[in-house]
C-alpha cells in the first residue's frame, strides 16, 4: 500500500486487539506451506468491530518488539506498536486508515537496535525508500 495519506492522519490510533490469523493460518505460515499467506500476511484493508481500517501482520520472530509507522502517525517509529503471538507473527489493527496508505515496519532487535523495513508481503512500492 503506498501513495495516498490517511484519511484521519495524526488522530489514528490502534487497536489493542484483533487478529485476523486464525490458529491454522498461523500454523501453515509457520510451517511454510501456507499457499495464500500474501492473504494474511501483510497489510490489508478490511473492517473491525464496525470500524474500517488497515490490519498489519509481519513475521518477525527474533524481534523484542515490531512497530508500524507511516503518513498516518508522523513516521513516529514507537506510536504504533505491534502485538506478538507465540509464533513471531506480530499483528494490528489500525482503524481509520484508507487503502494505499504509505508505512514501514520498524523492527527492534533483541539487542535493542532499530531496522525501518518495508512489508515483505507488499502489493507496491516505493521506487525508492526514504
């Protein structure tokens, strides 16, 4: 997702809670079989508890703690934090957000270093990454 801002830019704020990864899902994409993870994994626009937003999951199973940043939060690297499940897939759901909305991931590492890396899972781009 890139290009456009968010439609409700610095006021966004996650939500605690709300995976769309089901137990088998996260079982298959551990496993590496999952043949539709790009389905799962991701960012992807969808709907909440009657809130339209963007849900983030990364796999990220070495890092101390995932973050989401983009257009929406000022690229402020530790507004947004993810939540972990017990097989390094971290996950939210950003209510308010419209599709095409610019972000990273900022991964910190067990040794508390920071590393801004753009979505594996990614249906576009930036030609080049700022």
């Amino acid at each position: 997702m890139t290009k456009q801002k968010a439609a409700s830019a610095q006021e966004t704020t996650p939500a605690q809670s709300g995976s769309f990864l089901t137990d088998f899902d996260v079982f298959l994409i551990g496993q590496g079989t999952h043949e539709r993870a790009y389905e799962k994994m991701g960012a992807h626009l969808t709907e909440l508890n009657g809130a339209t937003g963007v849900h983030f999951a990364v796999w990220a199973p070495n890092a101390r703690q995932v973050y989401v940043m983009g257009d929406f939060n000022g690229w402020k690297g530790e507004s947004h934090p993810m939540h972990p499940n017990n097989s390094g897939i971290w996950t939210l759901f950003v209510p308010g957000l419209a599709e095409y909305t610019v972000y990273k991931y900022r991964v910190v590492s067990q040794k508390g270093e920071s590393f801004d890396k753009s979505d594996p899972y990614g249906f576009a781009m930036e030609q080049r990454p700022k």
